[in-house]
C-alpha cells in the first residue's frame, strides 16, 4: 500500500508542477500584450471596397483656398468639340484641278473658290509641283472664317462658263466643252481638259485638233453628266479621268485653237489659247 502511495505521488506530482509553470507563462504573456498598444489594419480598396481608391477621386484644394476654408471640388474636364476641317493637297507633277477634285469628289469651281479666297493671286490655270491647295470637303467657309474681310470681293475664275440655260439640256443633248489648256509648249505639263455638261456620251472616235492639224482621237471612254477628261500630250498610263497622247513634243501653243470635233466630224467646240 506504502508502495502503490509512492509511485502515484511521483506521477501526479510532475504533472501538477508542469501545469502551474504553464499558467505562470500564460499569464505573464497576457499582462505583456495588455500594456502594448493596439495596431488596427484597415482593409485594401479591392473590388468591393466601400471607399473609392485615391486615383478616382476627384482632386481637392488645401485648406484655406476658400474663404471659409472649405475643401472644393476640382472642375469636371470637357471634350472640346471637333469640327470639320478642310484638308490641303500638295500638288505632284501630273495634276490637274479636274483630277484633283475628282480624286476628292468635290467640283472644280468649289477648289478654285476656296483657294481664291485663300489666296487671291492664287491662278487656276498653272498649278505648280509641291503647290498646297485647300480642298472644300466640308464646304466652302464664309469670308471672315478664313481671314478675308467682309465686303471683300471674291475673284471669279478666268475660264469660258458654261453654256447658260434656264431649263436641263433634253435627255440625249451633247454638251461636251474644253474648259483649258495647260502649260501650253511644254510637253511634260501640257494638257487639256474637257468636261460634260450633257447627256452621258462615249469619246470613241472624237478627235482633238490644233491650228497644225495635230490630232488626237478618243479611245473609247465614257464620260458622264459632270464628269471631265484631262488629256495630256507626253506618255503616261490613261485612268479613269486621264488620257496621254504618247508625243515627245509639245502641240500646244499660245494663239492657237483647240478644236474638238465628234466621231461624225462636227465641231463641238473651240478653245483659244491666251496667256
């Protein structure tokens, strides 16, 4: 009995010294972490967040900005409007009013206008290479948007007008007119351009002549209601609204006359050249 006493004594006994020492150390640990302030960790701006992250808020003035001494709101930016504006092209060796504003869809008179009161020496009947003209894409602005004064007298173009009439041609007219001809004697430029001002019509067989009886004959080509050819004397690859006639020398000169006859031989009509 003495013997069982002993060996129960030396059991419980570590076991009850081991547990006081681990009460001892718990409680000295939470007397430590009571006397230690508190760190309070908010949370990060996620998806969910409730306040918005400092990027999205709108910027804010110091205090004392205002009289009171209020925080304000910067002002919303805008969207400045965008208008239309009229695009310029530089002239490449080759080109003519008609196959630059074919190019753009616009008319011949509305590119001359334009230009005109842009600049008003500016002079329809010879372009020059790398020369910058404004395109009417958007229209033709008024006078004072463009810095012209007001009451300024726009010049008109130095070219035959067309045939004036009060009513549209009959279906079928022929009306088909040479408008100019271009640098005239020298035949890397030299041209001549011809617009309708009829009834659709096919060139074939029409013929362009000079005083000297230089003649070009029309390949077959249609040419529309408004539409216009430029036909120049050197080489090149004909187009949809340009024709060469293949020649090494200039037909044109100044003091001649461009006659344009159909394919049945009948005058259509005569273009003098003049300086």
């Amino acid at each position: 009995m003495t013997k069982s006493r002993t060996i129960l004594i030396l059991i419980i006994a570590p076991a009850l010294v081991s547990l006081a020492v681990t009460l001892l150390v718990l409680s000295v640990w939470d007397t430590r972490q009571a006397s230690q302030p508190r760190t309070i960790v908010l949370p990060t701006h996620g998806s969910t967040a409730m306040i918005p992250p400092r990027a999205t808020r709108p910027p804010i003035s110091q205090a004392g900005d205002t009289e009171e001494g209020e925080n304000t709101r910067a002002p919303e930016p805008t969207t400045p409007s965008v208008a239309c504006e009229n695009p310029e092209h530089l002239v490449a060796s080759g080109e003519t009013l008609g196959v630059i504003s074919d190019h753009y869809g616009v008319s011949i008179d509305d590119v001359i206008t334009i230009n005109e009161m842009v600049d008003p020496e500016f002079n329809p009947d010879f372009l020059s290479v790398a020369q910058v003209l404004v395109i009417p894409v958007c229209g033709i602005p008024t006078p004072t948007s463009i810095g012209v004064p007001t009451g300024t007298s726009v010049p008109t173009r130095n070219i035959p007008d067309p045939i004036a009439t009060t009513t549209a041609l009959p279906s079928g007219s022929v009306s088909v007119h040479i408008v100019r001809v271009f640098y005239p004697g020298d035949v890397t430029r030299e041209a001549v351009e011809i617009v309708n001002e009829g009834s659709p019509v096919d060139l074939a067989g029409w013929r362009l002549t000079n005083d000297d009886e230089d003649k070009f004959v029309f390949p077959t080509f249609k040419l529309f209601t408004g539409g216009g050819v430029t036909v120049f004397t050197g080489a090149g690859e004909n187009t949809p609204v340009v024709l060469y006639w293949g020649l090494n020398n200039a037909v044109w000169n100044v003091g001649y006359t461009v006659f344009l006859y159909d394919v049945n031989g009948k005058l259509q009509d005569e273009f003098e050249i003049s300086e």
